[in-house]
C-alpha cells in the first residue's frame, strides 16, 4: 500500500480517475480498511457536490470578484468627490473675498460719486437710491452736527463711551454712519446691527489705539461708514462691542 494508493481515495469518489487507475485502486481496497473506511465518508462528500449547479458557482465566484472591483470604483469615487467638495469650498471662499473686496469699494466710491457739496458730479451713472451719502466735513461732536439719515445717540454711564448713529434707507439696504468717543485703548471693537427679529450682524470693525476716541488724549470722535443689506424698518438697534481673544467681549454702548 503506497501514499499514491491513499491519495486516490478522493479521486475515485469524484469519478475522476480512468479506467486502469480505477482498477488498480479497487484492488487496493480490498485489502486497505483505512481508504474503504475513508471512500464511505467521501462518496456523502460527492453525492453533495454532484448537486452544485457549476455555472452558478461561477457566476458567484465572478460577482465577487466584480464585487471587489466595485468597491474599489466606489472608493475612487468617493474620494473624487471629496477633492470636488474641497475645490468648491475654496471657491465659495474666495468668492466671500472678492465680494468682501467689492463692498469696500462700493464704499470708498460712494465718496467719489459726490461732489464737495453733496450734489452728484457731472457725467455720474449714480441713481440717487444708490449712492452713499458722505459724512460731514466736520468732525462730528456727539449729539451734534447730524448725520445722514436718522439720527440717534447714546451714552453708556458705566463705560463711558457715547455713539451718535446715522440710519439712512437706501435701494439696496441701508447706509450706517456713526461717531464713537469717549473709548480708550488699546483695543479692538466692532459695531453689531440687531434686528427686529433679534438676530445680529456685525458690519464694522476698527482697531483702537493706546490714546482712544475722544478721550483727553484724542479729542477726535471717531467717524465711520457702512453698510447693510437689512432693511432700514427692519434694524431695532446698534451696538458697539468690545472684541477679545477669545471673542465678543463687553457691549460698550447700545443706539438707540
């Protein structure tokens, strides 16, 4: 009895030997109880592999191999599409930027539009609706010489510093001007524009240095324009907010 002779025992279950391998084997195992005892568990094996439908184990051995072809498509896809999301936020943000950029000089054009009194110069494109009104050639002294539009003012007896606020309608939104003494430095500060709704939006902000607005050491307000898209009905208030490191600190003084 040889190891050969051993190996046959699955071979002659499954039908795969031929004739003079399958002879010899059988005598073999006239002899050998170990492959007879081996044969009777192989032919149950056999008898189960006879009912598998081979074409459709090797559709299921394609449909995996496809499956795994399949995930790696979904892999490449998936990671595309999160280099198209990161390409649009970055366009989303240099879009913010050069709008930013737009607005400031729709600003500084609003000066350049009027003439010294006021009056649009000769030759402007300017409707009247939409260009910004200029702030006064004096320095404002709080509760004072006016601004454009609606005027307010207020004073905050604990920080001690006052604002006088311009709200002009305009096509587009609504044109802020405003003067802020009395603010010491250094620091930084922003004014927020609240709505009815209550909801806020900061539209300026400026950097204060060390001999502040309208203080001893300055005696100068200072004078500022902007600008928001809200509608003039639908601005409450403004304030002036002191910004930190850690964000917006202390409100200086609420108009009205």
């Amino acid at each position: 009895m040889t190891q050969d002779q051993h190996y046959d025992v699955a071979s002659y279950a499954l039908g795969i030997l031929d004739d003079r391998d399958a002879a010899r084997f059988e005598d073999h195992l006239i002899d050998c109880a170990q492959c007879a005892y081996e044969l009777e568990s192989f032919v149950e094996v056999a008898d189960v592999l006879a009912t598998v439908d081979g074409e459709a184990f090797e559709a299921a051995e394609r449909a995996e191999r496809d499956g795994a072809v399949l995930n790696k498509m979904l892999r490449e896809v998936g990671a595309e599409r999160q280099r198209a999301n990161s390409r649009r936020l970055y366009s989303l943000a240099a879009a913010v930027v050069i709008f930013a950029m737009l607005s400031v000089g729709a600003l500084f054009a609003g000066g350049e539009w009027l003439g010294g009194d006021g009056t649009a110069k000769p030759g402007s494109t300017a409707e009247a609706g939409n260009k910004l009104d200029p702030l006064p050639a004096d320095n404002v002294d709080i509760g004072g010489t006016p601004l454009p539009g609606d005027n307010f003012t207020g004073k905050d007896p604990r920080s001690g510093v006052s604002a006088a606020v311009g709200l002009l309608k305009k096509d587009w939104g609504t044109q802020v001007s405003f003067a802020v003494a009395g603010v010491s430095g250094p620091k930084k500060c922003a004014l927020y524009l609240v709505r009815r709704d209550g909801t806020s939006e900061k539209i300026a902000d400026w950097t204060v240095g060390d001999k502040g607005w309208g203080t001893a050491a300055n005696r100068e307000p200072l004078m500022l324009q902007a600008v928001t898209s809200t509608p003039r009905d639908d601005i409450a208030h403004v304030q002036v907010q002191e910004i930190t490191e850690s964000g917006v600190g202390e409100t200086l003084v609420r108009v009205p």
